[in-house]
C-alpha cells in the first residue's frame, strides 16, 4: 500500500496521505507525494490534500531520520522541501483538506496549499522548529508570512506554538471549517469551481502569486536548507529531537 494515494473525483485529484494514523513523512511518503503530484499534473484540473482522521501529519518521522547520516539526512532534508515547494507552485488549484492535526512538517505541507479547509475547530495546526532549536523550514516561514502576514507569523515562528484550526481561522490562516463528513466534499467542490471559473488561466494567476516567493527560494534554498542541517546535527538540537522522538 502507497504511503500517499490518489482518487479521481471527476477532474480533481484527491490525494491522501495514507501512512497510518500520524501519518509520519518518512522517505517513502516523500517520493508517494512527488510520484502522486505528477499524476496530477497529467490527469487533473485541481488538487486536493488530504490526510486521516486524527493528524493530517505529525510532522518528520523522527524515530526514522534521526538515525540517518548526515549525508542521508541532507538528501532527505533536500527532498521533503522540494515537495512542498512543489506543492506551493503547482499551476493549478490546491485545496488542503484538514480533519486531523496538521503540525511540524504536516504544517509545512498544510499551508502549501491555495485553501485550507479544516474539521474539528479544536485541532491544531503549526510549526514547532522553535522549542527544538531549528529554524523553520525555509519554504514554511516564506509562505507562513505570505499567507497571514509578518506581524501574526513572526510569533508563531519564533515560539514555535500551535494555534487550534478555529485559532487559524481568524489568522487567515484556515479558510473555512466544516464538519468532518462535509470537509473533502466542500475541499474537493472548491477546487473544481476554481478551476472550471479559471481554466488554464488560474496558472497565470497562480504564478503571479508565487512569484516572489518561487524566486526567493529558488535563490536562496541550498544555503538555507544546509544552515537547518547544520543545526539539526549540533549536540543540543540532537537531545531535543531525540526527547521528542520518544512521543511518538
């Protein structure tokens, strides 16, 4: 069974991560996203992402990559950011469907998309570099500020806190929420009409949204992704992400 799956709902790919129910990103949900994007590109008018029931993801899988080298670390590191950048600059609507909790690098993943839509107003969305000694991931504190502006990502880059989807909402960070049998209906209904109203122009549009920030990445990304590899390996953050990795 692939970590990530793909449904086609008319002209829209609904695509599930599926990596049980924290749904960690280990190396394979990773190269299941990319292989999942790329069918979509072929087949699809509009994306929806969608995880399970209880965490749309948890984040990193930390039991796992804390035991790769540097090297492999790096590659996986390289290769997780390229997804999301991915996701961001897809040249089609994307609509992120969140039910469960989207935190850490399911954060990162999470606000990639065009639209958040979110269930269970009490679940929690968020990036948690901050309280493990890392810098959030380049591409997350680009968009994060993008999306809901400097004044209201700075202090949630900088104390690493989640806020609960009903938090979100009022940020602009989550779009709408509705209830969990209504949630990939509506998501899925977004990304159809965005893309029927649109056509081949919602790419223009879209690339014109991401432009600064496909640029800026796209310039800086290689020294910025070695600086958070360069802090994943000190001694301090190591103790930290491995205190962590015992809650999973």
């Amino acid at each position: 069974m692939p970590s990530v799956t793909l449904e086609m709902r008319d002209n829209v790919a609904l695509v599930r991560l599926n990596n049980g129910v924290t749904n960690p990103i280990d190396p394979g949900l990773i190269e299941d996203l990319f292989a999942a994007m790329a069918t979509a590109r072929q087949e699809a008018t509009a994306l929806v992402l969608a995880g399970g029931a209880k965490f749309f993801s948890i984040g990193l899988d930390l039991p796992r990559v804390l035991k790769m080298n540097r090297s492999d670390m790096r590659n996986y590191w390289y290769r997780f950011n390229q997804a999301a950048f991915e996701l961001y600059t897809l040249p089609m609507p994307t609509v992120c469907a969140l039910a469960g909790h989207a935190v850490a690098g399911g954060g990162v993943l999470a606000i990639t998309g065009d639209f958040r839509f979110a269930a269970a107003p009490e679940r929690q969305i968020g990036l948690n570099e901050a309280k493990l000694g890392l810098p959030a991931p380049y591409i997350a504190d680009l968009v994060l500020r993008q999306l809901i502006g400097d004044r209201a990502a700075t202090p949630m880059l900088y104390a690493g806190e989640f806020v609960s989807f009903a938090q979100a909402e009022k940020l602009g960070l989550v779009d709408a929420i509705y209830s969990e049998d209504q949630l990939e209906t509506a998501a899925v209904e977004k990304a159809a009409a965005l893309a029927a109203c649109s056509g081949t122009a919602f790419a223009a549009f879209k690339a014109n949204r991401t432009e600064i920030i496909r640029e800026q990445y796209q310039k800086n990304h290689r020294r910025q992704n070695d600086l958070s590899i360069d802090f994943w390996f000190s001694p301090a953050v190591q103790a930290r992400l491995h205190a962590a990795a015992k809650r999973f």
